[in-house]
C-alpha cells in the first residue's frame, strides 16, 4: 500500500485511519456510510475535428492522447462565448481538459468541441450533449477520487494548493489576499466562469478562482467535504 489516503483502521477502532504512504498516523475518522452504487455511464464515442473521441470507464482518448482515469490528477471544463465574426454568428465553445502534475506541463488530453467542428442535423444541441457526457464521466470516474484524496490530505494536516490561486488548509481557505476560517467559509458556487467561495456573514462572494483553472471544479465538493468532516 504505496498511496497516502484513508484505509479501515488496523488496529480495530471500526473507523479509518490515516495512511501517509510510509506509516499509519493518528488521525482518525469514522466509517463513511455506504453510499449506493452509481449507475454506469455510458461510453463517449465520437469524432471531432476529424479526430475520434472515446470515454469509458477505464479511460479518455483523443486522437493520439490518451489517458486512464486512475491516473487523472487534474481536471477542466468550462464553456466560452464565441463571438460574432470569419462569416459565422455568436456560438459557444465547449472545452474538455483531464491531466497529470497540474501546474508543471505534464500529459493531458484535450479536446475543444463546437458547431463546426461536428457533423450532423444540430450539431449545435450536439456539442453541448457531447460535452456533458464527458463531464459526466469525468465526475464518476475521476472527481470523486480526486476529491476525497484532497479532503484527505488536508483532514491529516497538510496545506494543499488548488486552482493555482486557493489553499486550503486544516484552519480554512486563503488566495488572493483573503483568508477564512472553516467557521467563515459558507461554500462555494460556479456562476459566470468562475468558483465563487462565500463567507458566513454576508451573501457576497470574497474569493474566486476561474474555472479553467486546474480542479478549480472541484472545489465546491472539496469544501464540503471538509467541512462535513469537521462537523463530524
């Protein structure tokens, strides 16, 4: 057992325990109850811009870049306005973005879809649908590990730098300028291509990061998380 992250306690506690991938800590946690088996997802399977497209369970492949969802370390989406001009009107641009080592160049797959780079009756309606079933695989078959890995992280008392612009640590949230105590920290929102965190006292957001931004997606799950973990 090589990765750092929460296992059932050896020492018999019922709960998990901590495994920083050299040796059990002390940070303890109760059993998580089970949650129901999410149905499967189907298979994305499709060419654009002339290049195939395929999503499964195991892994993501366009054209010649390819890579499995265990090995996913970050992930990307958001949708940009295109604007009016080159003799076509205003449309919308989907982009899809999975990686490793986020921030420092490593391999990913990306894959932009839009109107024109899809064939078919309404290619319009199409991209969307295109793009949100990959979302949806994304989310299945690597968020929720990504999460829980990072929620992980931070519980056994590691500072963790998301976004490239948020950190969160075992005390609460900082970037650009703010910090928050996990008391302070309301949540976090995606509005307007960008993840909003609100404080407590006020309905006005005091930090965002924007959404292409490595994991920057994750963060309202991430937030949760933690903060049901401190709860419990």
């Amino acid at each position: 057992m090589s990765q750092p992250g929460w296992y059932p306690d050896p020492h018999g506690t019922g709960g998990l325990r901590w495994w920083d991938g050299r040796g059990w800590t002390d940070h303890l946690t109760p059993e998580p109850h089970p949650q129901p088996r999410a149905p499967a997802v189907q298979p994305v399977d499709a060419a654009v811009r002339g290049l195939r497209l395929h999503a499964d369970q195991q892994a993501m492949t366009y054209g010649n870049a390819s890579l499995p969802w265990q090995h996913v370390e970050w992930v990307a989406y958001w949708a940009a306005s295109l604007p009016d001009g080159y003799g076509r009107g205003p449309g919308v641009q989907w982009i899809f973005q999975v990686g490793r080592h986020p921030f420092h160049g490593g391999p990913r797959v990306e894959v932009v879809i839009e109107p024109a780079a899809l064939t078919g009756r309404d290619p319009a309606a199409d991209s969307e649908r295109l793009w949100l079933r990959l979302v949806e695989l994304c989310r299945a078959q690597a968020e929720r590990r990504l999460v829980a890995e990072m929620a992980g992280r931070v519980q056994a008392g590691e500072s963790i730098d998301v976004a490239h612009g948020l950190t969160v640590h075992p005390g609460g949230v900082r970037g650009h300028r703010v910090s928050l105590s996990w008391s302070a920290v309301a949540g976090a929102t995606v509005e307007s291509g960008r993840i909003w965190i609100k404080q407590s006292s006020g309905s006005t957001p005091v930090l965002y990061i924007p959404q292409q931004n490595p994991n920057a997606v994750l963060v309202p799950a991430l937030l949760s998380a933690l903060k049901r973990m401190r709860a419990g």
